[in-house]
C-alpha cells in the first residue's frame, strides 16, 4: 500500500459518500474501500463496515 495511508482514505470516503449520487461515482468509491477493507487491519475493519453498507444501499437506489 504504498502511499495510501488507510486511516485518510477511510475518512476522505467516508464523508464524500453523502455526496455521490452517481452510479459510477458509487461503484469507484466502494470498489476502492472493498479493496482497502481488505488489507487494512482488523481494527479499522469495524469502521469500514458501516460505510461499505452505506455505498451498497446508496448504490442499489441509484438510478443512473
């Protein structure tokens, strides 16, 4: 992982996802953070998991 700091990307995701709207934007976003959920440490996992479930819900609504 180099140069992605896992702490920052969670958060830089974490509150862009009220703003996107787009299906593609939706998809990029959960993509990147199913990809870090997988390497990050299980003790950031418990924080991950709330937004993953946010971009999933907000994705199955998306209508574009």
């Amino acid at each position: 992982m180099s140069g992605i700091t896992p702490y920052r990307t969670l958060h830089d995701i974490a509150r862009a996802a009220p703003g996107l709207t787009r299906r593609a934007e939706i998809e990029a976003a959960l993509d990147e953070l199913e990809y870090l959920f997988e390497v990050i440490p299980p003790e950031l996992q418990e924080y991950a998991e709330p937004v993953i479930a946010s971009l999933r819900d907000k994705l199955a609504a998306a209508t574009d």
